[in-house]
C-alpha cells in the first residue's frame, strides 16, 4: 500500500512538469471596410477616330494640315481639283442670271396684259431648273472640300499634293484623345461586382508618375465563351496628353 501511493505521487509530478505555459494577448476590435482589388491588364482607345477620305476620285490640289497638329471642327484639311466644277458653276451662274431677268419682263409684260399666263410659267420652270442645277453642282464643289469632323489630332499622311485618289483611299487619320476609352477584360466570376460607374485607376510601366482616375461607362453583356471574359468600357481625361491611344496600361478596380 505505501508502495502504490509513491507511485502515484511520481506520475502527477511528472505530469505537471511536462505541461506548456501558453500567453494569451487582447486588443480592441475596430470595425474596416475589406476591398476585393481587381488589377487587369488594358488598352487605350481614341475618343473618337475617323479615317479622311474622299468621296469622289479626284486629284489633291492643297494639303493645308500639319501631321500630328491639332485641328478644329469644320477646319479645311484637303482640297481636291474643282476646275471643271468652277466652269460649271459659272455657266449655270451665267444662265440663271438670264433666267432672272426674263422672269421680271415677263413679269412687267402679263401685268400689262402684252403676254400669256404660260409664258411666264415656263419663265418661272426654266429658273427653278437652273437653280436646282446651281445646288447640285456646288454639292459636287462641296465634296471636293474635306474637312475635319471634331477637333482632334491628325496622323501621318499617306499622299502628297499632286496624288490621284479615290473613294475609300485614307489621306490621314483623325483622333479626338481630349478623353481616351479604356478597354479591359474580366473574369466572369467577378460578374455580379463590376458595374457601371464603378471606380479605377490606370497606371503605366513606361510613365512612372502616371495614375488617372476614370469610371466605367459600359459592360458588355455577353461573356466570352472561349475565354470566359466580358469586355468593359472606361472613360479617362487625358488633360496631360501624355497618353496615347494604342498604350498597354494597368488598370485597377
């Protein structure tokens, strides 16, 4: 019996030695706002881009921009070879002058009763013609006048005066980049968190200062079948222009 009892008070000993001592520490809880960050790579894109052409075939006769220079809306770029439309418009100018006059003798005989109704009717048809023609031909006078359609910024020129072009031939290109689009990419499980007007800030690895704020204007519906994507639409100020339509950039939502 005495034996049992040491033996016992060995094991409890032990036992007690072997335990860990663990430090517990408190602090006060604070409530934060968790963001789920999303950073995707992205394009820009002009504004607004137009390819100047013609719409007739024709040969340049004065190229009166600059490439790479600002030009405003209305503002005459190229001027095509209107000399036989000139000609044209001169002779029809010349007839319609007649035309008028004609008008007003017929005019001044049927009050006096010197001519018939008729007459003067064919006098009245014969002005209404050649006016329609003077309209027609100062539209075809108009077409050989190509002028900007916005303000923005020309590109390279890919004729010279003296060239011969035709419909659909691009003389230069013209890019509104006041504001850029940003065009991204993202994964179909973040579907129901990106809406419009949702916040992001692009950066660059070429710009090191850079980082515009924006906000996306559109969402594209359909999602990419291959690549589970859908494709979302940002609006930029490019205030600076320091960036450039065509740029790869980071964006971040």
């Amino acid at each position: 019996m005495k034996i049992k009892l040491i033996l016992i008070f060995i094991f409890i000993f032990n036992n007690v030695d072997s335990q860990q001592i663990i430090t517990v520490s408190a602090s006060t809880p604070e409530i934060k706002q968790v963001d789920d960050i999303l950073e995707l790579p992205a394009s820009l894109i002009a504004n607004e881009s137009v390819d100047i052409t013609s719409v007739v075939s024709e040969k340049i006769e004065k190229i009166l921009f600059q490439e790479g220079k600002f030009v405003k809306k209305n503002q005459l770029l190229v001027e095509l070879t209107d000399s036989e439309e000139q000609a044209k418009l001169r002779q029809i100018s010349a007839e319609l002058e007649e035309a008028e006059l004609n008008y007003e003798r017929a005019k001044k005989l049927i009050s006096k009763g010197n001519i018939s109704q008729s007459i003067l009717d064919n006098r009245i048809m014969i002005k209404k013609k050649l006016t329609a023609q003077m309209d027609e031909i100062k539209a075809q006078v108009e077409d050989l006048k190509i002028k900007a359609p916005f303000d923005g910024l020309t590109s390279v020129r890919n004729f010279s005066e003296g060239s011969f072009i035709k419909p659909g031939d691009v003389i230069t290109n013209l890019y509104d980049i006041k504001k850029l689009k940003v065009q991204a990419y993202v994964p179909e499980n973040f579907v129901g968190k990106v809406k419009e007007n949702t916040e992001f800030t692009i950066t660059s690895n070429l710009i090191d200062d850079l980082k515009v704020n924006g906000n996306i204007s559109i969402i594209d519906p359909l999602i990419d079948s291959n690549t589970r994507t859908f494709k979302i639409i940002g609006v930029v100020d490019n205030k600076k222009k320091n960036i450039k339509p065509g740029m790869m950039i980071n964006l971040k939502l």
